[in-house]
C-alpha cells in the first residue's frame, strides 16, 4: 500500500469514533428545535366574564350565586391568578395574540408542538411574585429541565429549574418516540405542563398548559397532525381558590368587606337546605368548577363544520374525577363509540369525533355536584 493510501486509512479509522458521534448526534437531533418564549404572569380572572349563565341566558340564580356572587364576605368571580403566556422573542415585550379558534383555551398557557424526534426549547421569564417553573409531562429532560422543588442535594435552585421572580431559564425537552402516540393510538397525543415549585398552589394558581406531541412523520410544519382538520384542547379543573398562593390578595381585592370574612367558613347547604358536596359558605364558594376556567357556559364556543375531523384533547385537573359528555355527536376513544367519558387528575385522553349533527351543543361534566356548580360549556356544529 502507499503511504499516502495508508495515511488516510489511518486517518479514518483514528476518526472513526468521532465519525460515529457525529453520526450518532445528528440521529438523536434529527428533527426541529422549536423554540418557545413563555413567562409567568399576573392576572385579573373572570371565571365567568359575560355575567349570565350561558345555557339558561338568564342571570344566575340562587345556586349558581354560591360560585359568583360578590359580597362582603364573598370574592365573587374576579380572582388574582398566575397564567402563562406566550411572547415573539426573548425580549418579552411583544405578546402573541392568540388566534380566535383558540380563545377557549381560556386560563390555559401557549400549546407547545412537536413531532416525535424534535426537541422542545423554552425560554422561561418568570414575572411572577414567587418562584415557579415549567414542569413537563411524557417528555425527555435532564435535572436543570425538570422545573420540581425538591431536597436532592443541590444547593443551586436553577438545577432543578427553578426560577426566581425576575428571573429567567431556558428549558430542554427532548421527544423520543416514549412521548409519542403508541401502536393503537390516533396520530398525536396530549402532556401537560405545570409550575412545580410548591405544584398545589401553582396549579391553583393558574399556572397549566398543554403539550401536544405527534407521531413522527404526521405533523404539518407547525406540529399539528396532518390527519386532523380541527383541534380543542379542554381541562376539566376543579380550582380550590382556597389552596392558591393569591387568596389572601383576593380577600383584601375583591371582597367587599374583607374583615367580615371567615376562611373556614362551610355550612353543609344552601338558604333553601340543599345539599352539597362541598356544601355552601366562603370556603365553598371557592371551589371553582371549570372547563379551561370558566363556569356556567361562559367559554368561548367551539365551533367546527359538519364531516370534519375533529379532535378533542381532554385533561383532568384539580382533586377530583371527572365524566365529560358531548350532547348531539360521539367520539371514538381507544377504538370505542362513546359520548361521556372519564378522565382523573392529571390524566390526559384523545377523543376523534366526526360531527354529522349541526346544532349548538352542551359540553359539560356528568358529575351532578359538579354540573350544578358551573362545569360546562357550548360547541357549535355548521352545516
């Protein structure tokens, strides 16, 4: 062999483990980085902002008063929450409005996409007045990722990523095909994401969104299915005011009188002696049962047009379990017709439906207790 042949073989094979760690990091980043730019923030909620009760279009009356009504010892339904919120880059100074098909997302944070093999990268800013983080479910992440409080050892708090008021942090998720739809499931599936500093306050709070992940090789540019033409995203929350880190500013805010106000106060019936679950007074009032935070049918409606292909991605939240049901159409859920399902907290489930009945159509909660108290609200089917 000639020396010059034999200085590039040896040439190559001394690079060959380099080669194949090239090889191997182009493979593992295969697809997108999608990058996102999101901050906590501070916000007046108005759990029911048209002032009535949708389904009834009459004023609320004395059992839905319970969740709305403003007194001297009542909040009403205007609350301090915390929200996450999307911007244009990592100065923070732009917002990105929020297309109008997904004004329903209502107290819900930005949806994050990404197909299978695509890394998920999200600049955080937390404008908040304590620490809270992104926590992500299903996804791939490494300690600085994983946005949860807890005495592992580190003396430095942004190694589990968390992050102080003012502070920002940038956030790697990684979406192998363990995040991704299985074998038997429709071409994308739903993960939440949370604050976990102290996760029962921040999830009072407000701070939730949603991740949608798709199976590789079936998502558009933007990350969404190809095989999908409309897509809803609905939390059913039982938001338990009382555990939030903003109450006692809401007592002080919005409460008429606010020394006239007893936290403990729960009497187990309303003025007409129903029963209730959770029974009537202040700490009653401030279970809010909601569908992405609003109550009595005041979401904005979903709309979608007859024969279309619709998905519905369904998440539990709070400390109950939940039955939603679709008036007028059914959906295929895991290969089975159905028109109620169940989802419990922090459970996630894809429902396909192919609506053939036009109409306006009630979306709610099967659960009594939890219907009476507000959990629903109004889709629109087109001709």
């Amino acid at each position: 062999m000639k020396s010059g042949k034999c200085s590039f073989l040896i040439l190559v094979l001394s690079l060959g483990p380099l080669f194949c760690s090239w090889q191997a990091l182009a493979v593992k980043h295969s697809g997108q980085i999608r990058t996102y730019f999101i901050a906590a923030e501070e916000v007046d909620w108005d759990y029911a902002p048209l002032g009535i009760d949708q389904m009834s279009g009459m004023p609320f009356d004395h059992i839905s008063q319970l969740w709305t009504e403003h007194a001297k010892d009542r909040i009403g339904k205007v609350y301090r929450k915390a929200v996450y919120r999307e911007y244009t880059d990592d100065s923070f100074t732009i917002l990105k409005k929020r297309p109008p098909e997904w004004e329903h997302l209502g107290l819900l944070g930005p949806i994050l996409r990404a197909e299978v093999g695509d890394t998920i990268r999200v600049v955080f800013k937390n404008n908040g007045a304590q620490a809270y983080s992104m926590h992500p479910h299903g996804v791939f992440y490494e300690k600085s990722s994983e946005g949860a409080h807890y005495n592992d050892g580190a003396n430095d708090p942004t190694h589990n990523g968390m992050v102080p008021p003012g502070g920002t942090h940038s956030y790697i998720w990684e979406v192998p095909e363990r995040a991704g739809p299985g074998p038997n499931n429709p071409s994308s599936m739903l993960w939440l994401y949370h604050s976990h500093n102290y996760e029962p306050k921040d999830t009072e709070a407000g701070l939730i969104g949603a991740i949608v992940v798709t199976r590789r090789g079936m998502a558009r540019p933007d990350g969404s299915p190809k095989d999908v033409d409309r897509e809803f995203v609905t939390a059913f929350f039982m938001v338990n005011e009382n555990s939030s880190w903003y109450l006692d500013h809401n007592i002080t805010a919005y409460a008429g009188d606010p020394k006239t106000v007893n936290k403990l106060e729960r009497r187990p019936a309303d003025a007409d002696g129903n029963y209730f679950v959770l029974g009537s007074g202040f700490a009653a009032a401030n279970f809010k049962f909601t569908i992405n935070g609003y109550q009595f049918g005041n979401m904005p409606v979903m709309t979608m047009h007859k024969g279309e292909r619709v998905r519905w991605y369904v998440a539990g939240l709070g400390i109950a379990f939940h039955t939603p049901h679709w008036h007028g159409n059914v959906v295929t859920v895991n290969g089975t017709q159905a028109d109620v399902v169940a989802v419990g907290p922090a459970q996630t489930l894809v429902a396909d439906m192919v609506p053939d009945d036009p109409g306006t159509w009630m979306y709610h909660c099967h659960m009594s207790d939890h219907m009476e108290a507000g959990m629903y609200a109004l889709y629109r089917v087109t001709p």
